[in-house]
C-alpha cells in the first residue's frame, strides 16, 4: 500500500463486545499497562467491567472501553500507515472521531480518554429505555428521503449510505411515525438514549463544560468532522471542542462524508476498531482496497 492516497475510518458506538482487548492484554505487556492506566483514569478495571456485556453496553462504559481498544490498534500502526501513505484522510462514525483525533496526536492518549469519559457520562444522563429509542432503517436505495417528515419528537441521527439511516427520539412517537412512514425495514438498536438529536443539548452542554480545561493541539493530518463536514485542519485549534460539542446533538452525515473523501481519489480505505461496520457503508461502486483491522490476527497480518 505504499504511496497510496489513503482513508482511515474509525468505528463509534455499537462496535462493542465482551473481552475485547483481552487477547491483546495478555500477548503484550504494554497493552496490559495500557489497560492499567485506563482503569486508573476511569476509576474502575476496565477489563472486569467489559466481562458483563449489560454494563459494557451502557454509553458511560462502551465509549471509553472502545476508545481504548482502538487507540490500541492505533498506536501499533500509526506510524507504519503515515510512513507508507503517499495522503491520509481520517474520519470517525460519532465516536470514532475521537479516535481519528487521537491519531491526528490532537491530544495524547491520557487526555483523550478523559475527554471521551466526559463524552459518555454528559450523554449517559438522557439515557432512559422507557422513554427513548433509535432506529437503524434499511431502505431503498433510489428512494429520496423527505427531510420535512422529521422533527416533534423524532429525529434523523444519522446518514449512514444510500440504504441505510438511523432514526431516534420518544419511544411513542416513533411508533406513530413507523405506521405513518414505511421507509424500508426499522431495526431497533441496542441504545436507550435519543443520540444525535436535539434532545441531546443539554448533554452537550454539560460535556462543553467538563472539557473546558482541555487543550487540543493542531491536527497533523486531515479530519473530516461529522459536524459540517468542516477539516480539523481548516479551523482553529480554539474550536475543536465546539466541533465535538454540536457532534452531540446534531446528525452525522456519514454518507457525505465519504463522499466528500472519495472526492480527494482515496485508493484505499482502513477501518481500525473493535468490529467491522463501516467499510459496509462504502458506495458499491467503489472499486478500491477495503481493509478491516479489528483484532491480534488481523493486526499482525498487516504489520
């Protein structure tokens, strides 16, 4: 992959499994004090949390746990990519925007978790399955979507593909919408907060205070926010933080993003996190390279 333009991708929320980073653990020694480090930044192990998939799923609990396992992945082949890429685009699905941060060294890995512990605790607090749900909806690909159909309770959290969005918001609004408008197969998602929606100001309110004393530094390669599409490396370091506050409550534009990096003529595309989901999203038309490193086998394949 030598002198290829190349796209990084990193996976968010939902990427979770129980153990994950196990195997790493116990087959290198820095990984174990990585891990070590993170339990003592969060204030609990963070392996004994991910053995329990009903805690690991809790959005205080599954962000920071994929931070981790990603940035892990991260430090094993940033340098080998940035020296072998002729061009590196990153971007990263909601969370994983973090992680694209991260390895753009926008903060080191002990700042970066804290900031992702703050993400996950702001947007824990409208968590509520009773009241919230979101909805992954597979429709037709050639089916325009009617923008106007949305808002008094439901939300579009995010445009994933041409085949696929995800809706939110109150749980019995949305099941008045599902009757009214049958855009294609709704699949409920494992999430009991109403993400990406305008219900989630306040915690990004809170999160813009808790980050408040953090300071990003300037970005080494692009990164695409999922907030306008804007490039990290376009704005101001002074504005980083408020990019990732309005991430919270406003829609990722996932298909557009990609479009607007398969616009720069990326050969290849990496996805790097816990599960592969988002090289599923590519255009089919897209005849390039597609590599999903997710886990030990799949790593020392590539390195």
């Amino acid at each position: 992959m030598s002198n290829k333009n190349l796209s990084i991708l990193f996976t968010g929320q939902g990427s979770q499994y129980p153990e994950m980073g196990v195997e790493l653990s116990n087959n290198f020694s820095w990984v174990k004090e990585r891990y070590k480090q993170s339990s003592d930044i969060l204030g609990y192990d963070v392996l004994k949390k991910q053995e329990n998939p009903e805690i690991l799923n809790l959005t205080e609990y599954s962000q920071p746990s994929i931070f981790i396992y990603t940035s892990i992945m991260i430090d094993f082949m940033r340098e080998k990519l940035k020296n072998s890429a002729s061009k590196i685009t990153l971007a990263g699905h909601s969370l994983g925007e973090y992680a694209a941060l991260y390895f753009a060294n926008s903060l080191n890995f002990e700042d970066m978790l804290r900031v992702v512990k703050f993400r996950g605790e702001a947007m824990s607090i409208v968590s509520d399955p009773s009241k919230y749900m979101m909805y992954a909806v597979l429709k037709k690909e050639d089916q325009v979507l009617d923008h106007s159909i949305f808002g008094n309770g439901v939300y579009l959290a995010n445009l994933n593909s041409d085949k696929q969005i995800v809706i939110c918001g109150m749980k019995d609004k949305l099941e008045v919408f599902k009757e009214k408008y049958p855009l294609g197969k709704y699949i409920p998602l494992n999430v009991s907060a109403p993400f990406h929606s305008e219900l989630m100001i306040e915690s990004s309110n809170l999160f813009e205070n808790k980050i408040s004393e953090i300071i990003f530094g300037d970005v080494e390669i692009d990164v695409i926010s999922n907030h306008l599409l804007l490039n990290y490396k376009n704005i101001s370091k002074l504005e980083y933080s408020n990019q990732l506050k309005m991430q919270i409550h406003s829609p990722v534009l996932w298909s557009e993003t990609i479009q607007k990096i398969l616009s720069l003529n990326v050969e290849s595309f990496i996805e790097i996190g816990p599960k592969k989901t988002l090289l599923n999203f590519l255009p089919r038309s897209y005849a390039g390279d597609k590599i999903a490193i997710t886990n030990k086998e799949e790593l020392e394949n590539y390195v």
